[in-house]
C-alpha cells in the first residue's frame, strides 16, 4: 500500500492524470487507481514502468514505500 501511495503523490505532484500514466506507462487507469489505493500489488514490471516514467533510479519506489512505513 505504501508503494501506491507514493504512486499517488508522484503523480498528483505533477498533476498526471490516470490516463497521462496509462498512456505512458500501459497500465489500465482502473488497475492504477487500484493499486495507488492499496487494492492491489505491483509486478516488478510495473514498478520499473512506474519509475521510468517518474524519472527514478531503479528500487527508487520501494525505498520511498519503506520510508511511509516507518
């Protein structure tokens, strides 16, 4: 769930709709939105995809989900 979450943030920051990450990334918009609230576990391609897009080193998503946990 933390790991979605920071999906949410990220994207929202940058003021990315559902359907801007889809277009970039393949995801379907209702399984993003699922997993930015927790519904849902991310693929290890998902996470790669996802950190791509947000311009982040690989693992980069695992290490801030780690941090909302603490």
């Amino acid at each position: 769930m933390a790991i979605g979450r920071e999906v949410f943030v990220l994207r929202t920051r940058r003021d990315w709709s559902l359907d801007d990450v889809h277009e970039a990334t393949g995801i379907s918009k209702s399984h993003l939105w699922d997993l930015e609230h927790g519904r849902h576990a991310m693929s290890p391609d998902m996470i790669l995809a996802l950190e791509m897009l947000f311009g982040m080193v690989p693992n980069g998503l695992l290490v801030l989900g780690r941090r909302r946990m603490k």
